[in-house]
C-alpha cells in the first residue's frame, strides 16, 4: 500500500516527489499510465536566477558603500 500526501491548492493537487515516483512505479507495474507534465514556473524560475548578475557590481557596491 502507498501513501500519499495530497494537498489541494487553487484547483491543483500537489503531491510530494518522492511518493509521486512511487506511486508512478505501481502504476508502471499494471502498464496502464500515461503522464503529462506541465511546469508552469518554470520560466519564473529562469527569470528569477538569471537576473542575479545585476547585483554582482564591484563599482556599484563601492558606490552604495560610501553612500
């Protein structure tokens, strides 16, 4: 038997990765699954990392330092 945490959010059901994977190895035992993904943050979280650069300044932090 597996047991899965499920939490409901905005109409979505978030399950933890882990029992996800186990839950996809049952389900890969009877053969009968198909999975589509969607990662709907993932061009937030490319966004997000990439704009990191702007803040690496020496100058800049010599400027705000002596501010």
């Amino acid at each position: 038997m597996i047991r899965i945490h499920v939490t409901k959010i905005d109409g979505k059901m978030i399950i933890p990765e882990k029992e996800f994977e186990q839950l996809i190895e049952e389900a890969k035992k009877n053969g009968q699954i198909a999975i589509e993904t969607n990662d709907e943050f993932s061009d937030l979280i490319n966004a997000s990392a990439s704009g990191f650069e702007f803040w690496d300044n020496d100058i800049d932090d010599k400027v705000w330092n002596n501010a």
